[in-house]
C-alpha cells in the first residue's frame, strides 16, 4: 500500500474510513502549505472530528492572514459541545488561540491565554516563563496602551514580572526534582544554586512565593469531577490578577528582585538547557 493511500481516487462506503481518508488528505494539504485547499476536505463527521477540522481550519485562516476566522474557529472550539468542556480540550483550545495571538505579535491577548493556561496548570513551569517574558516585552514595548500610564504602574508590572520568573524557577525546581534520572537531578540542585544567588531572595519573599502555590494544592480544585468547562471557566483572569497580579505584589513589594537584567539572562539560560 502507498504511504499516501488516502489520496488515490475511489468512493469509500465506511462513513468512518471516509472521516479517516478526508482528515489524512488535510493534513497532506496543510503540511504542503496548500491551506485553501483544506476547506473542501471537511467531513460530516462526529465531535472529535468536527473538533480536528475546527482546529486545522483556524491554523490554516492564521497562515492566510485571516486573524479573525482562525480566533472565530477556536471560539466554535469552545462551544462544540458542553459535554467535552474537560480540562485537555481546554488546554488545546488555550494553547490554539495563544499560537494565533504569538503569530500575530498580540502580546495583550498572548498574556491573557498564557494567564489561564498557568491557572489551569499552576506547575508547568514554561507557561509561567512564557508569561514573565511576555509581560517583560510588554514592559520594553512603545504600544503599551492600557498600562503605561505611570511609573508607578511600570514598576508594578516590573515587579510582577520578577515575581513570575521566582515562580517558574521554583516550578523547574519542582518538576526536575521528581525526575528518574540523576543527570537531571544534578543540574537541577545547579539551577537552585545559580537562581538563589541571581535572585537574592528574601524570607518573605519565598514565604509569599511558596504560600501562593500551595493554594494550587486544594484538593476540590484537583478533583476530575470538577474539571469541567463551568468550574474552571472562574479560574481565568480574575483569579489570576487577585493572587498574582494584587495579593503577591502587595505583600512582596519592595523585597523583589532588583537587577532585571541579570534575571532575563538567568531565564534564557533555563530555556536553552
């Protein structure tokens, strides 16, 4: 059988195998970067079907220029269907909209999807590293325009800014821990080491940090029966702002990392290990 089968001409009874053979011809078509083409290849299909055409169409819309239709498909995403709003479909959905706003250099809604992504996995540390960069581009950027008012306001983004790269060590630190591998293990008492003293932390400050995470530990919270798209739905943006935007700044303040600088080049050596 030829490697590309699904191409060659010939009706298929199988509604399934017709599902299957439409699907593999897409992604034939998106990988050759013929994206127009991909909107005939739609099947009938059922949920998880429509959920893969819905996903290739608002790629393929993102490649053409069509920022809108790309962010219409992953909002029908959302809505496909209430009875698959777990915490997965989500997390694809999430992660779908921040490519298209990544793509589009839309750093405000980039920060808004990265936001809710850290909400609904609070110990991923990557996500939380993508966000500190973000705001810190945010920060460095002359179109600022919902909060570049004051330098009072500047500072506060500053601060919040090192507040989640504190987070992201100490989530590297937690997920290098647990790993099965010495190698690993090692390196990450080295990263401990080097954050501490490039950090300089106070009490307080790990005290706030880790006070903070160990909400994410609420066990009604991590039940899989509450993971569905109306209770985490509340997670977003306004749970976010209270514990990391307000609460930790406010009780932080003046203790944060200093030195940005040094900071940054910490973070960009993490990501390249």
């Amino acid at each position: 059988m030829s490697y590309n089968w699904f191409c060659e001409d010939g009706n298929v009874e199988d509604p399934l195998e017709e599902q299957k053979t439409l699907k593999f011809r897409g992604d034939l078509a998106y990988r050759r970067k013929q994206y127009q083409s991909c909107f005939s290849l739609i099947p009938a299909g059922n949920i998880s079907v429509k959920r893969d055409v819905l996903e290739g169409i608002a790629r393929c819309c993102c490649q053409q220029g069509k920022k809108e239709e790309a962010l219409n498909a992953c909002e029908k995403l959302v809505n496909i269907d209430r009875s698959i709003q777990h915490l997965p479909h989500l997390t694809c959905v999430l992660q779908l909209e921040l490519s298209v706003d990544e793509h589009y250099r839309d750093l405000t809604n980039s920060i808004s999807s990265l936001q809710q992504l850290c909400c609904l996995h609070p110990y991923y540390p990557w996500h939380w590293l993508n966000l500190a960069m973000s705001f810190q581009r945010l920060l460095e950027s002359d179109g600022c325009p919902d909060r570049r008012s004051t330098e009072e306001e500047h500072d506060q983004q500053q601060g919040t800014s090192n507040i989640l790269r504190l987070k992201t060590i100490m989530c590297l630190i937690r997920t290098r821990y647990f790993s099965f591998m010495l190698e690993n293990s090692k390196r990450a008492l080295r990263d401990i080491e080097e954050a501490l003293h490039v950090l300089q932390p106070t009490e307080n400050m790990l005290q706030t940090v880790s006070e903070g995470m160990a909400e994410d530990l609420n066990p009604e919270k991590m039940r899989e029966e509450n993971q569905d798209g109306e209770s985490l739905s509340g997670l977003y943006i306004k749970e976010f702002d209270e514990r990391w935007w307000n609460k930790l700044h406010t009780k932080i303040g003046p203790d944060g990392p200093a030195n940005a600088k040094e900071i940054k080049h910490f973070t960009f050596k993490i990501v390249k290990r």
